[in-house]
C-alpha cells in the first residue's frame, strides 16, 4: 500500500507543479512580476523525484519504531552535524539574515552570531547526557527519573507548541515565497509543500527526514558559497573594495542604513536587558527545540553526538559567514539595477528576495533556478523534521506513555505516529492558508521563548540538578511556559504590532530574560519544599541516572560489552 | 541499574576522575564561550562606537568585522577542543570504566 501512496503522492505533486503551466499567465498580479520560470521548476522537480525515491528506499527500511523515530540510530557524526545544520539553515534564516545585512549591513552580522553561540554551550552541557539517557524524544530524558504523565504531558505540549508555530511561520513563508519565485498561487504551495512533508516523514519516517535534509544542506552551502564568490570574484577578492563599493552606494538609499553607519551596529539591540534576553532566548531556545534535540538520538553513541555539534557548528559559522558577503554583495550589484526594483525603488518581492536577486546578478536564469529549487528543498526539508518532531510527542509522549502508560507494542505506536503525522500535515496546510494575510512575524520569537522557557529549564535540570522533583518540574517549567506566552502577548510584537494599542504593557520584545528565570526559579522552589513520596524516588533515583548520563553505561543502542 | 552497581561505579576513582575533569572542562569552556558572547553584545548595547572603529587609517573596515567573524570562527575551534578532548582522553577513561564492571 505504501509504494501506491508514494506514487500517487509523485503524481499528485507533478500535477499539481506543473499546473503552474497553465496558470502562470493569469498571475500577473501587483506582486508577481516574476515570469514562469521553467529552470527553476526543472530543478525543483529533480529534487522532488530524488527524495521520492529516498523515501521509497528508506520505507523499505524503516520498520521498527526506532527506526521510525531515530533512523535505527546509524546515522554518523558527520551526516548528522549536517542535517542538524539544515536544520538551522531554513529558508527564513538563509534568506531573512541576507536581507538584514542588505538593509542593515552590520547588525546582520549580530543576528548571526546570537544563534551560532549556542551551539558550543550545547556540546559542552547537554548534547553527550542526551544522548546517553534519551531513546526517542527530550521527553524521555526530562522524565527519565520523575511521574511519566505530569512530565511528558508537559514536555509534549511544549514540544507541540514549539513546532506548531514554527510551523505555520514556515508554511506561510513557503507559500510568499514559492508565489514569487515559481509563479504559484498561495494555496497551492502551501498544498504542495503540505503534502511532499507527509509523504516523507509518513513513509521514510527520520531516515528519509534525515537525507532530504542532509541533501538540501549540500546544496545550500554550495548555491550560498558559488553566489559568495561570484560577489568576491566581482570586487576582485578584495574586502575593502566591496565595503568601499557598498558605502559609496547606500550613500542616499532610503529605507537601509545608509552611508558608512552600514559598518557599525546600528538599532538592533540598545538597551541592556534586550542584550542579555535577546543572548538567553537564542541560547536556551536552541538548547529546547524538539526537532534539533531528536536528532542527537539518531547516533549511535556519545561520541558521535559530540562530532555532530562540532560539524554543525563548523557549517553554520561557515554559512553565516557567507550569508554576510551575500548581502553586502546584494548592496553593490543589485540595489541600484533596475532590472530587480519596483517602481518606487524597492526590492521587487520585498527585501527577503535580496539572495535570490543576487543569484540572478551572478549566474543568470539558471543560476537562479538553481537557488529558487533550493530555497523550495529548504523550506520542504525543515517542515518535515518539525512534523516527525511533532508526531513522535504525540505518539511516543502521549499516546505511549501517558495515555497507555507504557503498555503499548511497537506497531501500534507506530500506527499512531504516522496517523499523527497525516493530521499534522492537515493542519499545517490549514493553519498555512488561514495565516496567509495575518502578521507572523512573532511566531518565530514566540517558538524560542516557548523553549527556552518551558523546555530547556526542565530538561537540563533533570540532568543537572539531584533535587528536582516532579512537582518543581512540573509546576516551575508550567510557570515558564505561562510567562513567555502572556509576556509576548503583551509586548510590542502582538500587543502593539497585531491588537493594534498604542503602547506594549511589556516593552521588550525579548520575554526569555523573565521568564527563563521565572522557570527556574519556580523549578528551584517548588522542588525543595516538596515533601511528598514521590519527590523521595526522584531524588533517590538520581544517582544511577547521572552514571548513565556520564558513561553511557546502559544507555540505548549502545555498545556496552 | 543496580544498588550494587551504582555503587560500585560510584567508587571507582577513574570515574570519579572522569567526571571531575571533564564537568571542569565543560564548564571552562562554556564560561569562555558565554564571555566572549555577552562582551561583544553589551559592547554592542552600551558603546557601539567602539566597533566603528577603522582597523587602519585609510580602511573603511571596521574592527567589529573581524572582530564579529573571530566570534564565529571562536565558537568552531572551542567545539574543536572539547570534541579532541573528550574523543580521546574521556573516552579511554569511559571505556576503562566500563572495562572495569565486566
């Protein structure tokens, strides 16, 4: 049954893609001044037909629920530090920190920055007991030692959260973009992209997730380094040439940074506490998102979690790096042609289309096929690591442990993890196509502060600390997870920006520095005053977790001989 | 795991070691990463000026340039350490205390 599926799900897809055959000539609307464009579509359809068939070969091998969940733990550092990488690199972050630098120049750079830095501090603190302790989701490692139902059901809701409005801010943006670039109506996107994500997670499960991300990160970093140094090749190598061209011609831009103020920070950050709340909510959050964190499970060992960071690190530094010369390359060789502005003088398709216009400079219709197809495989590729992020806390979280505690076989879970996928891949589409006109640009903030808040305290507490109890994990993680929701609801990103009032209650758009603490604050308190019998086991239950974090000993999948 | 195990595990110097020396380690390096971080982002908050300066008279280069690509740069080679470390001296001491419960 699942070979016809897949087939039919290519069909579907072709169809549905090459539709914009017949469409594209009625799209020339306000926006779309893009015409069809055939290279694009050509590449993209490559790309699809290539991960179809790795889906169909890794169903073949995805047959126990470890598999399903973790690849059958045989991916290796390398492969791994990759796919964590893509990941990372999703289209918003490829194309939005190339706008900044374009708009912004330096503050670009900040931006980047603020989510490298987490990446070691998640080697050096989490990623090995991770991966010793945890089998298929930070559930399992949250709860390892305290009450399954209060813990999970709190893990998987946090879980859920995060991916739900990463989600959607990746689904709408899948929609904008793939309007502009292929011609497509909004819908239609949101519907191919919808179900090319089920498809993938349903029948391939993380083994296929894994080398649909693991190829679009291939081709990201090379697409991102041939525009790189079509930019440098174009000042002759030289840096200071390149700066020098890019203040020369900001001098009189209007809506940028103009002038030479394009080579120091500008306004993104200004005051002290969105400084340290901005730093925390890109640290922890990264340490708490559900779809980086499964992937530390699909190794085989400590070891090769740690060569995992250490390449993903390396990739992302490296991608961030070139995200920098894109955008001051877009500065010189695009913001004045106008072949790519509108008539007010504008990017055409907003500045989000910065790189893709570059592409264009650089390598012609092609080259920019080449791009669009990539930026396509990006968004594709992130939406179905957070779908399989998002069924395993349904199906592992709480329909295995909370719901059946525990009683349940494999094929069963199983069965509840691919039906879990389908509906979240309905909901995705939905939740895409009625977001289409709304304000998304808190989502993503929210998603971090959600992690960093409720995620990240409980988990690495329940590693680090002997006295944590259930109720202080429960109870303080719930607080944190409260905090950040009624602090970005109220600051100026949803209470100004969405409700339309004149003045945020919360004046920060940064919540984590508050409710971060709160969380471990209300962690800490709640655990010490705890008397009950239950805090007695999850005390006493600490040290022979903490021998399995630091070994390995008895860890799952790992050789112990 | 059993009391007798954790115990005996427990008690064993090569693992006491082990964790001493590695929990130093990673904790070391998370401080370096965590101050290199939040001096360049309370520069940024409190004296942005200070990354406007030219790296040489005549240059528009700015020292927050490098200085931001060093942070990036600064963040690999840490990873690099710890992984160096941790693959070869932790491991060896891991696998002797594994040895060691047979």
């Amino acid at each position: 049954m699942s070979r016809n599926f897949l087939i039919w799900g290519a069909f579907a897809t072709l169809f549905a893609a090459t539709g914009v055959f017949a469409t594209g000539g009625v799209l020339d609307g306000a926006i779309e001044k893009q015409s069809l464009n055939v290279a694009a579509i050509v590449m993209f359809l490559l790309f699809v037909a290539g991960t179809l068939g790795i889906t169909y070969w890794a169903a073949k091998r995805t047959k126990t629920a470890k598999d399903f969940y973790t690849a059958g733990g045989g991916i290796t550092g390398l492969q791994n530090g990759l796919a964590i990488s893509g990941d990372y690199m999703s289209a918003a972050s490829f194309l939005g920190i190339s706008a900044l630098v374009y708009t912004s120049g330096y503050d670009g750079l900040i931006y980047s920055i603020g989510f490298l830095v987490g990446w070691p501090v998640i080697l050096f603190l989490i990623a090995e007991r991770l991966r010793n302790l945890g089998k298929y989701t930070f559930a399992d490692v949250a709860s390892y030692r305290l009450a399954q139902t209060p813990i999970r059901t709190l893990s998987a809701f946090g879980a859920l959260a995060t991916v739900i409005l990463y989600l959607i801010a990746q689904m709408v943006g899948a929609g904008q973009l793939i309007q502009l670039l292929f011609g497509l109506p909004y819908w239609m996107a949101v519907v191919i992209v919808g179900v090319l994500m089920t498809l993938y997670v349903t029948f391939g499960g993380m083994l296929a997730t894994t080398w649909v991300q693991i190829i679009k990160a291939v081709l990201l970093l090379s697409g991102a380094t041939f525009i790189a140094l079509g930019v440098l090749y174009s000042f002759d190598f030289s840096f200071e040439k390149m700066f020098t061209e890019a203040i020369n011609t900001t001098r009189d831009a209007k809506g940028m940074m103009s002038g030479e103020t394009i080579m120091a920070p500008g306004g993104l950050v200004n005051n002290w506490f969105d400084a340290i709340s901005l730093g925390i909510a890109l640290m922890f959050g990264t340490a708490g998102l559900p779809h980086i964190l499964m992937r530390f499970f699909t190794v085989a060992d400590a070891k090769e979690a740690r060569k995992s960071v250490f390449f993903a690190t390396g990739f992302i530094g490296y991608f961030y790096i070139l995200t920098f010369i894109i955008g001051f390359g877009a500065i010189v060789l695009i913001s004045k042609n106008p072949e790519y502005l509108t008539a007010e003088g504008g990017l055409l398709g907003g500045n989000n289309m910065a790189a893709i216009h570059l592409s264009h400079a650089i390598g012609g219709n092609i080259f920019l096929g080449f791009i669009s197809a990539v930026a396509f495989a990006t968004i594709l590729a992130v939406v179905s690591g957070l779908t399989l992020a998002g069924a395993s806390a349904v199906s592992h979280d709480l329909y295995a442990n909370v719901f059946k505690r525990g009683e349940v076989n494999e094929a069963q879970e199983m069965k509840i993890s691919k039906m879990a996928t389908v509906v979240l891949g309905v909901i995705a589409i939905g939740l895409g196509i009625a977001f289409e006109k709304q304000n998304i640009a808190f989502m993503v903030g929210l998603a971090f502060a959600i992690a960093a808040s409720a995620n990240f305290p409980v988990l690495f507490l329940s590693m680090y600390w002997s006295k944590l109890t259930t109720r202080g994990a429960f109870l303080g993680g719930g607080l944190g997870l409260l905090t950040a929701i009624v602090l970005v609801v109220i600051g100026p990103t949803i209470w100004v920006a969405i409700l339309g009032n004149e003045e945020a209650i919360f004046g920060s758009k940064y919540p984590a520095l508050i409710s971060v603490t709160t969380a471990f604050v209300g962690i800490w308190f709640f655990s010490i005053t705890d008397n009950s019998k239950r805090a007695q086991i999850d005390r006493a239950a600490f040290e022979a977790q903490d021998i399995r974090c630091q070994t390995g000993i008895g860890a799952e999948g790992a050789v112990t001989h | 795991m059993q009391q007798e195990l954790v115990d005996k595990i427990k008690n064993d110097p090569k693992y006491q070691a082990l964790v001493s020396k590695r929990s130093r380690f990673a904790w070391i390096l998370s401080i370096i990463m965590l101050v290199i971080y939040y001096t360049f982002i309370m520069v940024i908050a409190f004296s942005p000026q200070t990354f406007a300066i030219k790296i040489a008279e005549g240059s528009v280069i700015t020292i927050g340039i490098p200085i931001g690509i060093l942070i990036i740069i600064s963040a690999f080679v840490l990873t690099g350490i710890y992984v160096w470390r941790a693959n070869g001296e932790f491991d060896n001491l891991t696998h002797q205390i594994k040895e060691g419960i047979k």
